[in-house]
C-alpha cells in the first residue's frame, strides 16, 4: 500500500512540475523585452562598429521595437542580420529568463586599405576577409592604390591562395602578405604609408619618411616578403645613418641578397648591401 502511495505522490509532484514549467514559459513568451544588453569585442583601436550604431540598424530593419514580446523576438534572425554585416567577424544572440537579451559581437581587425583600379575603396581584415568602408570610422592602416584588378565582392584570401587560377588573376592574397607582415612590425608600421601596384606586377613602397622610391616587386609567398622587409631593415639601420635619408632616390629590393641604390644625381647605380641575408 506505501508503494502505490509514493507512486501516486511522485506522479502529483512531476505533474505539477510540468504544470508550473507550462505556466511559467507561457508567462515567459508574453514578457516585454527591455532594451538589449550589447557587447562589442575589438581587438585594437578601430573600431568600426558602436553598441548604438548596432541597436539603431536593428530598429530601423524591424528587429526590435519597444514593448515586443519574448515570442516574437527572431535571435536567428538577428544573428543572420549581424553577421552579414561585412564589419562583423562573430554574433550571439541569446535570451535569458525574465526581460533581458544579450548580443555578443566580435569586430573585424582591418590591416589594409585598399584603392582598387576601378576607383572603388574597401579595408582588408586580419583574417584575409574584405570589409566596406564606413562613413563614421576609418583606420590607420597601409594603404594599397594602382593596378589592383580585387573588388569588395572578391572572395576571402585564403580561397585565393588555394586556387591556381585565382592566384593568377588576383592581387588580395600579396596585398594580404605585405599589410599583415607591417602590421605585425612596429618598426615598418611608423615607417611604411601606402604601396602602389603597378602594370608590370611590381609593388612600390611610399615611406613616411625620406623621398626614396622603394621598389619592392612581388609577394609570392610568405618568405619573399619577410626577406625583402629584412633587407630593408638593414637599409635604414646600416645605410642610412652613415649616408642619410636623401642620398639616394630609388632603392630595389628585387634582386636576391642584394639592395640596389640609384644616387639622387640618376647616373649611378650602386649596390647599398650585399648578401643581406647573412647579416
């Protein structure tokens, strides 16, 4: 008899239970949501996206509105909506009992600017994605002008570097290449202002300081570029104390194992350092 006494009484008690679960998400669907708690995550100083700037794009597009209720709220949505903003790296949209709401972003790093020959402008990121400009934010980062065929539609780096034929009739993965490498340098960062792609495929180095010419030819892969930054390097630490900023007007960096000089006067061509990788 005890038995079927605890039996039945477990049997109330989990009924009940389902009952005040049933109860309580139906009260939960009908609550008004407040405002939502938003966090944005940037790794670095440009941040191209504020928490306001975010809540005024959900209402404008019809996310949110004051006094919706917990069923009505679409965090799927929302997170499509956030994450195909070309800014947004990762989204998470998740609710919590009672009336609030969380949305978690994560910012693209932009590395590059870019000027394409189409006369069209975008940012590269960190990961190799492209990223539209914005009217509100700009970033200090290099610039890339000339002959760069890329547009803002272009697919990310990495896609480009696996596919023989997009390697061929593409810029992004050597613009990628060279604006990652000087932001991850201080020293180049503070020195290097813009590259210029010209028709023949070589890459022209602008400094900030100094009126030389840098002729830094292409950017196959990882190795080439890291070689020729450090044969630069040892240009401006060993060849310009001893003969200053504008002794020379054009500097190639081409040529293995060598930096070659062109004189201010344009008659003398001259090797400035031999076998630089053995420095």
């Amino acid at each position: 008899m005890k038995v079927w006494l605890k039996r039945i009484a477990w049997g109330l008690f989990f009924c009940g239970m389902i009952v005040l679960m049933f109860m309580a998400q139906s009260a939960q669907k009908s609550l008004e949501l407040s405002k939502p708690e938003i966090m944005i995550h940037v790794n670095g100083e440009h941040a191209f996206l504020t928490e306001d700037e975010l809540y005024d794009r959900l209402k404008r597009n019809g996310f949110f509105r004051v006094g919706v209720k917990h069923e009505e709220l679409n965090a799927e949505g929302i997170e499509r909506f956030i994450r195909g903003m070309s800014e947004v790296k990762e989204v998470k949209v998740f609710t919590r009992i009672g009336q609030a709401w969380h949305i978690d972003v994560t910012l693209r790093i932009p590395i590059a600017r870019i000027y394409n020959k189409y006369g069209t402008s975008f940012y590269l990121d960190s990961d190799g994605v492209v990223m539209q400009t914005s009217d509100l934010h700009s970033a200090r980062v290099v610039v890339f002008t000339g002959n760069i065929p890329d547009k803002l539609s272009s697919v990310p780096v990495e896609k480009i570097i696996n596919n023989k034929s997009l390697k061929r009739n593409r810029k992004l993965d050597d613009v990628y290449r060279i604006s990652n490498y000087v932001c991850n340098d201080p020293f180049l960062h503070s020195l290097i202002g813009q590259f210029h792609l010209k028709k023949n495929g070589d890459f022209v180095l602008v400094p900030l300081v100094g009126g030389q010419k840098i002729i830094f030819g292409s950017a196959n892969s990882d190795e080439e570029v890291k070689d020729k930054f450090d044969k630069l390097k040892i240009f401006y630490s060993e060849a310009v104390p001893f003969e200053g900023w504008n002794k020379y007007d054009e500097i190639s960096l081409k040529y293995d194992d060598q930096i070659v000089g062109r004189k201010v006067d344009g008659y003398l061509e001259e090797e400035v350092k031999e076998e630089s990788k053995t420095q």
